[in-house]
C-alpha cells in the first residue's frame, strides 16, 4: 500500500491547488481523478465557456463593425470550429495542470476513489493511504423530475458547449450565471433564444438595480425574457420541444429545438464511501468546520459539496487554507461575506458584499453612489457604454458594504472592491487613491464620489 500525507480526492481548481499547496509545505501529496485533469472548470465549465464567449463578442464586433468606422464586406461563423477553439483552450489547460502536477512531485492517481475507513482510499481496486484525506469532488447540473436531460433535446452544460449543429433556437431555463452566459453565447449566434426564470428578475441573486439593467440589455439584444416563469413540463416526442411554461397570466406552450436546464448544481458525492466512513452531510452538503475539517479526524472537504459558495475560486481559497492549518500555519478563517461574484454574459457582471436591499435590512444607514458607463470617456470610446458601477457604503463609519458591477470588463475591475474591503478601506481612502484615465475603473472612483456628494462628471 502506497503511503501518503495528504491525497487529495478531485482535481478541479479545489483539488489541484489543494494538491499545489500540500507539495510546496512539504507534505507527499497525491491527487486522485477519474476524468481530465482540472475537473469540471478547466474542461467543462469556467475555461472553455470564456472560450465560446470570446467567439461571441468577436462575431458580435464584426456585426457592428460599421459603428467603428470599418467595412467588412464579408464575414461568417463555423459553429464546429468556435466549438472546436473551445475545447481546444480547455485541453491546454488540463495539460497546463499536468504540468504543475510534475512540477510539484504530486502523484496523479487516475481512476475512481472511494474512501475507506483508517484513512485510506481505494482507487480502482488498488488501495492508498494517507495522513490526511481532503474530498473535493465538486459537482453537476441539477435535473429537475419535470425536466430529465436526455442530452439531445433537453441538455445540460457539457452538451451545451459541444453541440455539433446550432440550434435554430433554444429555451434557457434558470437565469444564474450558466443560463445567461449560454444564452448570451447562443443568441450571438444568431440562434433564437428563450429564456425562463422562476423568480422576479433575471440573475435573481443580484443586486435589483443591476438585475433591471441585466434584463433590458438582454431584450435589447434580442433575447426572449420570461420571468414569474416555469417550465412544468417537456414533450420531446415531435421535431421540436413542446415546452409547457407557467406564467402569471397562464399556461403558454412554446417550442424549441433544445432546452437547456441550468437551474443550478447537484454535488457529486454517491458512491465515494462516505457512509461507510462516516462523515456527516445534510442536504447533499458535506458538514465541516472553519477549517475544512469533517466529523472524523483526518478527512476534509472543500468546495462545492461543502455548504459555501459554489465558486471555483472559493474552492481553490478553501483548499489553500485547509491545508495551511494542517500544516500549522497561522491562517484566518475565509471570510464568506468577501467573496466576489461573476457572470460573463454581455453585459458582465461582478459584485462583492451587500446589495442595497441586504444592507438596509441589516439596519444601516447608507450612503449609495452609482456612475454610469454612459458618462465614461473609455466607455464610450470602446463602444461599451452600457451598465454602471453601484457602491454601498455605512453612512456612520465609511464602511464599504458592497460594489456592484454591470458592463465591458467588470468582471476584472471587481477585485478593487474586494481588496479595499479587505483592508477596510473607506470612502474618502478610495476617493483619494488616483485612478488613471481614461479607464473603465474609473466609474468605480466616481461611483464613490456621488456616494459623498462629489461626483465630477454626472
């Protein structure tokens, strides 16, 4: 039996960093994964979606090249090779974590692990042991009972971004960050495109200013929205999908060629021993403690099947930190009320802390400032003028309670606010920090300016 001090089970951004960081303290790590180094993100989620979104904007550039002074008398799209670019961006990330892997002397153990009481794990009938065990075995896409994928004409994720024909047209059901991004991807595309949201507004976890400019950018572009929505049910006998969508005003059948179901996740722990383990989980949730910790010494959980948020960049900040205090290192716990958020659909999104609502009904007293990417000089030279940056800050202390983001770029101008809400920051400490110009960051200067009453150009 191989031995080890820290085997990590899972090799998505959760796992393989976790594996990283155990190497560099000094722990013989291995790493256990059934698929493709990387995990769902580098190979089914965040990497190749970029990929297929950055073919969007590109087709969308060419659309409107009129609008920037040129003429393109002739352009076209090759689903199959937009499609292929992204796989191909996906593969070379997963060899990138190969990389790593030697880099950092981490054996990989290719196969399915299933753990095993007195800290072992099997893997394909062979079986390792370790010190420590940190699961980090991620998840899927949910299916609703009222609508089972068959992975032709009621999809999820994967088949979504590898379909080998466009489809004429598509109904999305859930608008979080999977549904918009893919509907935004499809309808730039060119294909019709429907999409259907239980709840009030679109991107519903949002801030509501942001979610009212999210949904009107979207039907400007041609995007179907129906929100207060449902789909009850799903008829896949005919050509087309017959889907039946409650509304407030009724019953309405509408038909498409595909439904994709991105109505959230289901972490995948079946079958991977933890019964015979031991370790507790509630409602699909494995139950741990500030430092990753389960109910039984010497096995940890990070990531999606714990109860935070499912981020790839959270699950990579937990392993960092489960790993840390195994290893004694003085560490603070995450502070889950810090974590930044993305959405890459057009307009992008990106917020931190507190919406306006949360923050009142935690009972402050707040300052609010908001600048529009329309009074942008940078925005408004790139074309870009949608959106706006929304700042929440405690009117007694200067506390910056929340940032909120909608336009080009936002999803990399976001760590501002995270960073300045780290080191508590102030209003007047952001407003004296010089942003250079012209620049999409400076909405966020300005933003805070009108909080305090001395925004210049509004």
């Amino acid at each position: 039996m191989s031995k080890y001090d820290v085997i990590v089970l899972g090799s998505g951004p959760g796992g393989y960093v976790t594996a990283i960081r155990a190497s560099q303290l000094g722990f013989k790590t291995a790493v256990v994964e059934k698929e493709s180094l990387g995990g769902v993100c580098l190979n089914w989620g965040c990497i190749p979606t970029k990929a297929l979104l950055k073919s969007a904007q590109v087709f969308e550039y060419l659309k409107h090249a009129e609008d920037y002074g040129l003429t393109v008398k002739e352009y076209d799209k090759d689903f199959t090779k937009v499609v292929e670019r992204s796989r191909g961006v996906a593969e070379g990330m997963s060899k990138g974590v190969q990389f790593l892997m030697k880099k950092n002397k981490i054996d990989v153990l290719n196969g399915f692990g299933k753990l095993k009481a007195g800290k072992k794990i099997d893997v394909d009938g062979k079986e390792y042991s370790a010190d420590h065990i940190i699961i980090a075995t991620g998840a899927r896409s949910r299916e609703l009972p009222n609508l089972p994928q068959d992975g032709k004409k009621v999809i999820g994720y994967r088949e979504a971004m590898t379909l080998k024909k466009q489809p004429k047209s598509m109904i999305v059901v859930g608008s979080g960050a999977i549904g918009v991004e893919f509907a935004h991807f499809y309808n730039a595309m060119g294909t019709d495109v429907t999409i259907v949201e239980f709840l009030p507004n679109l991107v519903p976890l949002e801030d509501i200013d942001v979610s009212k400019q999210f949904e009107k950018s979207f039907k400007k572009s041609g995007i179907k929205v129906m929100t207060n929505s449902s789909v009850e049910k799903v008829d896949t006998s005919g050509k087309l999908v017959k889907a039946t969508v409650k509304t407030a005003k009724g019953e309405e059948v509408i038909e498409a060629e595909i439904v994709l179901s991105a109505v959230g996740i289901a972490t995948n722990l079946e079958g991977i021993g933890l019964e015979e383990v031991g370790i507790v989980t509630d409602k699909g949730k494995v139950m741990v403690n500030d430092w990753y910790q389960t109910n039984i010494p010497g096995y940890y959980a990070i990531g999606d099947i714990t109860p935070g948020p499912a981020l790839a960049h959270v699950a990579s900040a937990e392993g960092i930190t489960c790993v840390e205090k195994i290893a004694g290192v003085h560490v603070e716990a995450i502070d889950y009320g810090n974590i930044p958020g993305c959405t890459y659909a057009t307009p992008e999104i990106a917020s931190v802390g507190m919406t306006e609502q949360q923050a009142k009904d935690a009972g402050y007293e707040l300052k609010v400032g908001k600048f529009p990417f329309s009074a942008s000089g940078k925005a408004s030279a790139a074309g870009t003028k949608d959106g706006f940056v929304k700042v929440i800050f405690d009117a007694k202390y200067g506390e910056w309670l929340g940032c909120h983001m909608i336009g080009a770029g936002v999803t990399d101008m976001i760590a501002e606010a995270v960073l300045g809400r780290k080191l508590e920051t102030t209003g007047h400490e952001v407003l004296k920090a010089i942003h250079p110009h012209p620049t999409m960051s400076e909405a966020v200067m300005e933003a805070v300016a009108d909080a305090y009453g001395e925004v210049i150009h509004l």
